[in-house]
DNA sequence: CAATGTGAAGACCTTCACAGCC
DNA sequence: GGCTGTGAAGGTCTTCACATTG
C-alpha cells in the first residue's frame, strides 16, 4: 500500500478539461501544432498557466515551435483517465436526473449512464436513452456488474445523504452531488458538488455590488 | 458610514450561500444561538473559516456565546442581495433548459423565472409552470419591462456566445452559462460556468489516482 | 470560562521574467 | 527569432493560536 504523492495540483486539474476541449476543437480546424499563447485564447486563461499547467504532466512541448496537439491530446486525456470508459450510475429521475440521463456531452466524454435508479416505484420500469429506471436497491449488483465507478446524486435533498451512503456501500468513491446540502463520505471518496442555487447567489452578490456603482468587473 | 473599504473575498463569497442554507436548517431546528464550531459542521467546513469569512461582514458575533441565528440569515441575505427578487431568464429550452425551468430551488431562493426564451420556432408557445417559452428576440423587451439581470444559458455550445452577446446588449449583466465552451464578454459582466462533463473528468483523474483497487470486476 | 475576532504563519496558486532550446 | 519550461516573486486563501471580550 503506498501513499499517492500529489504531482497535478488541483487547480489545474480542474483545467486540463478545458485544454482539451480546446485542443480538439482546434484539432478539428486542422492544426497540428498550438503555442501556448492560442490554446490560452481558446481556454480562456493567461499563457504562462498553461505552460505552467502542462509542465505538471511533462515536457511536451518544443520550444520556438509549441506543442503538437495530437499528442497532447493523448496525454491529457491518459492523465485525466479518460483512455477507458466509465461507466455512470443516476440516482433520482426527476427534472434533473431525467436533463443528466438525456445530456449527450456525457456519452461524448466517455461517460457512459450505465444505471438509473430511484426509490419511487412510480418511476421505475421507463426507459431513458435506452437504460431502464430500475430500484435503487439494485445499484449494489449494478457496481459490480457494470463496473461503474461514478455516481451522480440527483435525488431531493432530504434523501441525498441516505444515497451517496448506498453508493459508498456498493463500492463508488466518486461522487458528484446535485442536491442542496452537505454531504459526508469517509476518506477515500472523492465528493464534488454542482449547486445551482447557490451559483446564482453568487452572481446576485456581484450584481448586487456592481450595481450600486461601477466597479471591476470579475469573470 | 463607509469609511473602511470592506472587501469580502471572492472565496468567502462562494461560501456564503452554504452558511445561509445551513442557518436556515439550524433556525428550523430551533436553535436561536450557534458557535462557529456547529455552523462548521452544519456547512462541512471549518471552524476557523467561518469566523474568518464571517469577520469579513462586520462582527456580529458575541464572545463567549456564538453568533445569533436569525440576525446573521439577515446580514448574509443583505450581503448577498437577496433581500430582493431577482428575476431569472433561461435562454435554451432543451433537456436543461427544461430541468432549470422546473427546477423549484430557484424560486425557493428568491429567483424567479421571469422569462423562457429559444431560436427554434417548434418551441415557442410552450408554457413551463406557467411560464411562455417566447422567442429569443424578445429578450430586450423582457429584461427592460421585467427587470431581468440574470441570464441563464442552457442552449448547445455552438449558439451560446450568440446568446451571450444577446444577452449583454440586453443589458444583463450577470450570466451562468451551461454550454461547455469558453464565452467572451465585457468588463463589467460576471460570467459564471456550470460545466456537467467537465465535473466527471476530475472525478475520473482522482478515480484513476487513487488506484484503481480491485472493488469492481472489471473485465 | 467560552467563544469570537484577528494578526501571523503557512500553504497554495498565479504571474513574472528570462534562461535554454529548437 | 520564437516559444517552452521554470525558478522566483507576488497574491490569495487557509490555518494557527491566542488576546480579547461578554
């Protein structure tokens, strides 16, 4: 057993999507290689964060060219894991969960919704994209048999609790939670949270502050 | 009255909205008091860092005895503007833009849907709770006769900057944008991002980080 | 005595600026 | 000459620890 020594800092962890979305969009214009000053411009961040964010993965760049976008493909999506396929349980189908079961940019990512599951007996048996709402009681047999390794909470807030305790039971240590409120998970889970309410809260604040006098602009 | 300049943090901004929904459990509870040490625990946070965040607002604590429950909902909801309605318009009727349309968080917190917008002409003349999905076009009406000044974008990545710039000639200022692709605007207007697939693909570097241990029969 | 409020220290992240290499 | 890769500097955020106060 060997204790994970942190090489990626977490910040540009939450980058290295963005570059790759970049990179293959700029792949598609057929561009074999990029500085870093465009794929900055195409990500939206300042050029020396990305050398900086790529030097954590290696040298693979060459200088007074740039890097060859192909390849830097490859090693972001190695990085991130993205080489194989994860397969994705969605517990709760109401509005949301029925938006997640739908969204497509999941599928396009190598996510694939291997399970959807609910407790209400009044939602189970339809048929979303394909996939069955079957019981949450049967997301243990799910983890195993489809080797799903990602939950997504989309359940109401008074159950999420009780959910993400069946997916750390059945096996998940990834967790990304939609509903309102604070979750606990034991070390070795990895937790990440969406919250939409509070992210307009958050504009509400700046609009506030910036509407009563001009003032910097944040983004 | 102002004569020191407060600035709250941006990090304790995005914290703030936590607070006041683990306040308002702790109010329905009961409790008329709550040390720093509880409101931790109730926002899954530390101790130290709510009353540092909480310093930024004033000292509205007493020592010795905690911070009183109902004055400090009172002094985060000034804070944060939402001593007032702010009403919402959702640009993209899709599986998203649906799910947001329904989605009663918002109006729980104080933001109404005021506005359902969309290019596609199949769409319009829909009503979501109640609401009238109308065409894009109306925007500028919409904002200046609702006092719209927060935007949502729930449309496809490809006619999200489209909508951006529509939505900032509007006059909006403040803009959450659901597209997974990076939007250019103004100074002066606050851009915040809800990116679904990208929250996965750190969930699947950390998945992949921690090893993947043989939990699940992978084949 | 209990719990806040806050300087100070430390960790983390970003930006700068330029040496090094193609 | 152009551009990467990276130490160093500069900022921001978090944590510590304790003086202060009711």
């Amino acid at each position: 057993m060997y204790v994970t020594q942190r090489v990626v800092p977490d910040a540009t962890v939450v980058r290295l999507p963005l570059y790759l979305r970049a990179l293959v969009d700029i792949a598609a214009a057929g561009e074999v290689t990029v500085s870093s000053d465009d794929l900055a411009e195409a990500a939206g961040v300042t050029s020396a964060k990305v050398r900086k964010d790529l030097s954590y993965l290696g040298s693979y760049g060459t200088r007074g060219v740039g890097y060859d976008v192909a390849y830097l493909i490859h090693q972001i999506r190695r990085e991130l894991g993205l080489t194989q396929d994860w397969p994705v349980a969605i517990v709760g189908l109401g509005n949301l969960g029925h938006a997640l079961a739908r969204y497509r940019g999941f599928g396009e990512r190598g996510f694939r919704v291997a399970a959807l599951l609910d407790a209400d007996p009044a939602k189970l048996g339809e048929r979303v994209e394909g996939v069955e709402v079957l019981h949450i009681e049967r997301l243990a047999d799910l983890v195993r048999d489809e080797g799903i390794a990602i939950g997504v909470i989309a359940a109401p807030a008074v159950a999420a609790q009780e959910v993400a305790d069946l997916m750390v039971d059945a096996g998940i240590r990834s967790i990304l939670n939609f509903a309102p409120v604070v979750l606990t998970v034991p070390d070795g889970v990895t937790l990440r949270k969406v919250d939409l309410a509070t992210e307009l809260q958050v504009l509400a604040f700046y609009e506030q502050r910036n509407g009563v006098r001009a003032a910097t602009s944040r983004s």
